[in-house]
C-alpha cells in the first residue's frame, strides 16, 4: 500500500442557506409563509415590517441606500390590481372553491352552524325553566351530558345507570324507570328529535310536533316500517305495503325530507378555512392577466436605526459582525420573498394561458394539463412547479381555486384528442341535472352519451368520475 494524493473533476450541486431558505418559502402556503415571517421578526433586529409613506432599505448594494419593499412591481401594467369595474373582475376574495352545494337534499344533510352556545347549555337553559323536581332536573342533565354532538343518546339506559349505581337490583330498577321518564321529558325539549336513539326516533319525534295531517301520518308509517326502503328508492314495495299512490308518497317524502336527521349538529361550531388566494386574474382587452393579491403580500424592510448603526462601525466590534450577519439574513429573506411571489406569478400566467377556455366557458372546457407543460413554459423543475401549486390559489370570477386543479390527466377521444378529466366529471354532472328522475342514466348509459360525443370513456371510470362527484347510482336518483 503506498500513500497519494489524486485530482478530480465533478459537478455537484451546493444547496447553501440561501437556496434552502428559497425552496422552503416557496413550497409554505401563505399563512405558513405569515408564520414563518413573524418568526424572523421576532429573532431578528435587523427585519422589520414596511409601514406604507415611509423609506425602506433593501438587499440592493450594500443593504443600506437602496430603497426596496416586497410588493409587486409598479412598472408592470400586468400587475396592477384595478377596481370592480372591469371586465371579469366581480370577485370576492372571501369565498373558496369546493363549498357544498346548499340544494344539496340527501337526508343526513342536516346543516351545521356557529352557534353563540352550545346544545348542552341550550337545553339545561330549557330545563331550569321547567317545574321538574330537582331529582328529575339532575336526571335531565344527566342525559344531556350523554349526548353526542348530533343530539344522539347512543348509550342504553341500563349502560348508563352503571355510571350510578352498582350491585343494588331493585335500585336499579326504580332508576331504569326514573331513567326513562327523564327521557321523555328530554325528548320533549327544543330542537325536536332531540335524545333519539336512532335516525327513526329522531324523525318520528319531529313528525310528532307536526299537526295531524293524512300526510304526517304516513311519513309516520314510512318511518316506522319503510325507512329502508325509502333509502333505497323502493316506491313500489311501500306503495304496495301501505296502500297509497304516487301523489300521497311523494308529499309523505318530501315531508320526511324535511326533517332534520342530526337536530344538535346546529349547535356544532364549525372549523372555518380561510383562503387567502395568492393570485387574481380578470379578462384585460380579451386576455386573462394574473396579477398578485397584495394583501397576501409581506411588505418587509431592512431596520434604518441598526443599518445606520452597522454602517458606522463596519469592520469593527464582534457585536458589529453579529449585525451584519442578521443583516444578511434579512436581505436573503426580503429577496427570497419577492422571488416566491414573482415565481407563484410566473407559474400562473403560464397555467391561466393554458386554460383560458375555463375562464370563458367553465369546467367543461378545462385541458387536460401536466407539470411537465408548464415547467417547459417558465424553465423550471417539475419539483418546483408542484411546490409552487400546493396550497396556492387563484381568484377569478367563477371561485377561489388552487393552481393544482387545474392540472388533470386526459382520456383519449375518437378524434386522436384528449379530453379532461375535470371536463368529463363536469358533463357527468350536468348529464345527471337534467336526466329525468323517473329514469335515471345509469352509468353504462352515461358512457354511451359521452362515446356519442366523440369521449371514449369506460363504464367503471363513469362510476369511478360520479363517485368523486358524489352522486349516488342510479337506483338512489330514481324519483316518483
């Protein structure tokens, strides 16, 4: 073995902490983005925000005499957010994509909202109002703390006594039926249908409510004995069993339908996502242009009072190096901002430009389209392009987006094309509206429409597409 020393060529890529810092904001959303700002402010003295009218310094130079903030380029007529008036621009930047339809009518849609207070101080506020005994009160509210968040009692009595008592059988017995009695004056409270036991009580406690009517009695009758069959669509099986006709079980249905199947979800707080979108577009001269929503921009600025200081002592003290790599630190930051946004610009524009047939005309319009398109488009990395897409969003005027729906895979047409799968699940969704409820398309039939124009799709992908759309099969759509 002898000792020596060789020479090597190689390339390799250095990620340095600026690079890092980069690739890291790029891929946060922009509360994250907030989050991790906050936090460089709160660590470094060197980083403050940008109070508009007043002169901030930037990473131009030396860090000290360029005046530079993280906001979109003034210079760039593209990017000039403008009023309500234009073409296109009715937007609400508030609103987010994907709500849930509110005519939307399956029987478990019971909608949740915010309430001041919750189902248990709702209905102890009913009970200190009745005449009860204190006993039957206790009893009462014991119950209502056995409740779960849809207003359910999803323990049996004799459960829950053994929470009360023990191996005494003839005091158990009384408390079954002290138990019960509190029951009933628990399922007499507002909202109806609250303390069922399961989705047949709590309806037929609300038809209880209602004023005798042939009707309510028999959604009563279906409820009781049908309720399965009604699930299933099965009108002959309950015409048959119950004597009646398409008239009478369509009003007893839509009577039923009107319930609520989870009476306590109203009193459900609801876990609220805000949607800041990063970007807007609006139609300029019949073209979308993309410009950056401001308000979801940091305006950063390098501190005056410590650049002045740094500026006097440079070259001097240890605690003068300490400034000056904070000042770098916040210099790479504001940079690494204003890249992240002009990057998210970038990298929407080409994505707007690819679907602008969804902007004119809406989802069945949409492309199909890849990462690999728009990486070719701005020149970057596909890895960079799915960081930018994730958890961005875009405001037009048909909803707040996020710039990965509008990539999708493709399905072959018979004319050598591809269709969208985005634009196919729209003509599912609009072959299912206007299909008549008394012959619904079966799924089969839906592919042979799409094949009539020109879509070669199969028959599992159809219920694959309305699956995802959430539209039941065709056995649950029939109507009377």
């Amino acid at each position: 073995m002898r000792q020596g020393l060789q020479l090597r060529l190689s390339q390799h890529l250095a990620l340095t902490p600026q690079l890092q810092q980069s690739i890291r904001l790029l891929q946060l959303s922009t509360l994250e983005l907030n989050a991790e700002i906050d936090q460089a402010l709160q660590d470094n003295p060197l980083l403050e925000r940008d109070e508009p009218g007043e002169p901030a310094f930037g990473p131009g130079g030396d860090g000290l005499a360029t005046p530079q903030t993280v906001a979109p380029a003034e210079s760039d007529e593209r990017q000039e957010p403008r009023g309500g008036d234009d073409e296109g621009w009715g937007m609400d930047f508030s609103g987010s994509h994907g709500q849930r339809d509110p005519n939307d009518d399956d029987l478990d849609s019971g909608e949740s909202q915010s309430a001041s207070i919750s189902l248990r101080e709702h209905l102890g506020a009913q009970v200190a109002m009745t005449q009860l005994p204190n006993r039957e009160r206790a009893l009462v509210g014991f119950l209502i703390e056995a409740l779960n968040d849809d207003g359910y009692l999803t323990q049996p009595l004799d459960e829950l006594i053994d929470l009360l008592v023990t191996e005494d059988d003839e005091l158990r017995e009384a408390l079954l039926e002290e138990l019960a009695i509190a029951l009933c004056h628990l399922q007499n409270l507002d909202p109806p249908g609250i303390g069922a036991r399961n989705a047949q009580e709590c309806l037929s406690l609300q038809l209880d409510c209602l004023p005798p009517s042939p009707t309510r009695k028999l959604a009563l009758a279906i409820v009781d004995k049908h309720l399965d069959h009604l699930a299933v669509r099965d009108f002959a099986r309950i015409k048959k069993a119950l004597g009646c006709n398409d008239d009478e079980l369509r009003l007893a249905q839509t009577l039923i339908r009107s319930l609520n199947p989870r009476p306590g979800a109203q009193f459900a707080p609801i876990d609220t996502r805000y949607v800041i979108p990063d970007v807007a577009v609006k139609k300029q001269q019949g073209r979308w242009v993309v410009a950056l929503n401001r308000d979801a921009m940091p305006r950063l600025r390098i501190n005056r009072l410590y650049a002045d200081i740094l500026q006097r002592h440079r070259g001097g003290s240890g605690s003068s190096s300490g400034l000056a790599s904070q000042l770098q630190e916040a210099k790479w930051l504001i940079k690494n901002v204003q890249q992240r946004f002009d990057t998210i610009l970038r990298v929407s524009q080409a994505i707007v430009d690819r679907q602008r047939a969804f902007f004119d005309h809406g989802e069945v319009a949409m492309r199909p389209l890849t990462l690999r398109e728009i990486a070719e488009t701005v020149k970057l990395h596909e890895s960079t392009i799915s960081r930018v897409t994730t958890q961005k969003y875009l405001a037009s005027p048909r909803g707040i987006y996020e710039l990965k729906y509008f990539f999708g895979s493709h399905v072959t047409t018979d004319t050598g094309g591809a269709a969208s799968s985005t634009a196919i699940r729209a003509l599912i969704k609009q072959l299912v509206g206007a299909e008549d409820g008394k012959k619904p398309l079966s799924d089969a039939r839906l592919a042979e429409i799409l094949g009539e124009q020109g879509i070669v799709v199969a028959r599992r992908t159809v219920a694959k597409y309305r699956e995802l759309l959430g539209i039941p099969p065709v056995t649950l759509r029939k109507v009377l």
